[in-house]
C-alpha cells in the first residue's frame, strides 16, 4: 500500500489524507503503524491518542487498525491549532539576546556584572 498526503480534493475541507492502496481505492482502515507514520507521531504517542479517544480503532480479526476517517478529523484539529504567524516578541527578543552577548564579550576579564 502506497501512502502519501495531498491536497484536498474538495476545497472547503483545505486538507486530506490520501491513503491508496495499488488497486487505487482509499481504504477506511488503515494498521495502527501507517496511521502514527501519517500523522508523524511516535507509537507512545499514537497510543496515547487513541487512549483519549483521538483516533478511532477498530478490531479486524485479531489486528487493531486505525479510522481513516478520525486520522483526517485530528490532523485537521492540529492544523486549526497552529498559530497563525511568528510568535509575538520574538524578533525583539532576539536583538536583546545578541546585545546581552556582545555586552558580556566586551568586558574585560574578571568582572562581573
């Protein structure tokens, strides 16, 4: 099975998941390792998601495999969650770190301030 993420097809959504396998069909159930590689997460973490009911299983025969559909709802939350620019203050705080640099290479040997 061949999985990969795009672009949505439906441009309201903004964001999909495309898992498709060979014959060209997207599954609804995906194994629990192919979901936590799709959404990039560790398997302690992946774990932890379904625990709080973050993803949704289901048991097929003795394999536990993840809803295509709960992996599309989460990354869409991650997504809606991320702020929108640069954190506010940074660049300043950078120009005081820099100064605060150059203030401790420029005093002599042995002070402290």
């Amino acid at each position: 099975m061949s999985i990969c993420s795009t672009a949505a097809p439906d441009p309201r959504d903004g964001f999909a998941l495309t898992v498709m396998g060979a014959d060209g069909l997207k599954p609804l159930f995906v194994p629990m390792a192919a979901a936590f590689k799709l959404l990039g997460v560790k398997p302690t973490t992946g774990w932890r998601l379904v625990a709080e009911g973050k993803i949704k299983t289901v048991h097929v025969g003795a394999r536990r495999n993840a809803v295509v559909e709960s992996l599309e709802q989460l990354a869409r939350e991650w997504m809606e969650a991320q702020p929108a620019g640069r954190r506010k203050g940074l660049a300043e705080a950078t120009v005081q770190s820099l100064a605060s640099r150059r203030r401790k290479r420029d005093m002599p040997a042995g002070t402290f301030k």
